[in-house]
C-alpha cells in the first residue's frame, strides 16, 4: 500500500532574533546544496512557489541590523504562506507558497 502524502499547510511564524525562520514541516534534506530534492518535494506536495530577495526593502536599515529582523515582506496574497526567511548569498530571502489548484 502506497505511503499517503502529508500535505504541508501553514502555520504560526515566530521569526528567530535575526528574523529568520523556516516552516518547521519542510523535510530536511542533509543540508547539502543541491536544491533539486526540495523542489521535487514542493511538487510533490502540489505547491506554487514564489520568492525575492530584499533588494532594496532593506536598502534603509541601519547597520546594526545585519540579518533581517526589520524586513516584514508582504504575501503576494491571501492564498500564499510563508515557506521561509532565510540567508542566501545573495542576502535575505523570502519564499511563499499556495497549493496549485488542478481543474
């Protein structure tokens, strides 16, 4: 018998002092860099994803606030929940996610 699929959903964010946070259901994938199994993981799950960096919402904050605990981004809509806050190279990130919804 088939092993039934656990839909992620959303759920309360408590942002870290440096203002990250990750949806605490998100498998862990050993870490490593490779992104392509949690992108067939969110496919999996039927999700929509959709991210940016801060870029220039964070252009004003003060120097003291190295991480992102100022950056509140908006979800692109009400169907959208927040998949993660987290460090990239390229500076903080944002990614959301919606169920994709298959006539």
């Amino acid at each position: 018998m088939p092993e039934e699929t656990v839909l992620i959903q959303p759920v309360a964010v408590a942002r870290d002092r440096d203002g990250w946070w990750y949806h605490p259901d998100i498998p862990d994938f050993g870490g490593g860099e490779d992104p392509a199994p949690y992108f067939a993981w969110t496919k999996e799950q039927g999700l929509e994803l959709k991210g940016w960096h801060s870029g220039d919402e964070l252009e004003d904050l003060p120097d003291e606030d190295a991480a992102c605990t100022a950056w509140n981004p908006e979800s692109p809509g009400p169907e959208w929940f927040l998949m993660g806050i987290f460090d990239t190279d390229d500076g903080p990130y944002v990614q959301w996610a919606r169920r994709v919804v298959t006539p």
